[in-house]
C-alpha cells in the first residue's frame, strides 16, 4: 500500500528522544494544551466540573436514596420492599436535581467553547 508524499524513516535514538521527556506543548499565554499522543493527562475544566456536580448532586441524591434505606432497614424481606418501593416515587422531587444539571451543562458547554477558542486555537465561527 503506498501512501504518496515524501517520507523519512526517523532513527531510533530520533524516537527515543522524543518520547523520554515529552511535555505538552504551550499556547501563547504559556499554558499548557493537550498532547494526544504523549505526557501525563492534567485535570481540565471538565475534570474539575464533573467533582463540583457529583459534590453539589450527593445530598440531593442522597434526598432520594434515604427513604430507599428506610424501606430497606423497615421491611422484613424484599418482597414487602418491591410492594412498597413504588410508593416512593411519588413523593421523588426532581426538580432540584435537572436545575443542577441544567446548569451544569451549561457551565460545561461554555467553558469547552472557551478551551476550544482560547487554548488550542479553534474557533466555532460565533465570535
């Protein structure tokens, strides 16, 4: 199979060069942008969005699972809790979770397009 273009073969001392110290590469304001093919992965803004929505989401999931223990800890066997678990959907409130998420991925949407726009040099076309 031939691909065209002129290739060179790189020598292996070329190679082992490269890959024994390869840091990511930095962008005009001296951060760091993503290498893919090599260097130790850094926690970006979605990293960081993803902790701050399971630290904000735990209590009110936890709203949710506290009656499921309930049931669980009341009930003489899980026959009585598959009778009973249905009821408790009822009073699951929801709302407060999709406001969360909501703006999570807002918040998440809008700091992509900046990494996108600002550190790597892409631009979506809207400014």
């Amino acid at each position: 199979m031939s691909y065209g273009g002129e290739w060179e073969t790189v020598p292996a001392d070329v190679k082992a060069s490269l890959s024994a110290d390869a840091t990511a590469p930095a962008d005009s304001s001296g951060d760091a942008v993503a290498s893919f093919a090599e260097g130790a992965p850094t926690p970006d803004s979605v990293d960081k969005f993803a902790a701050r929505l399971g630290t904000q989401a735990d209590p009110l999931i936890g709203k949710w699972l506290d009656p499921m223990r309930k049931l669980l800890a009341e009930s003489a066997d899980l026959a009585e809790v598959e009778g009973k678990l249905a009821g408790l959907y009822e009073d699951m409130d929801a709302r407060d979770l999709g406001e969360l998420l909501a703006q999570a991925f807002a918040a998440a949407e809008l700091a992509g397009r900046y990494e996108l726009k600002n550190n790597i040099g892409l631009n979506d076309g809207r400014g």
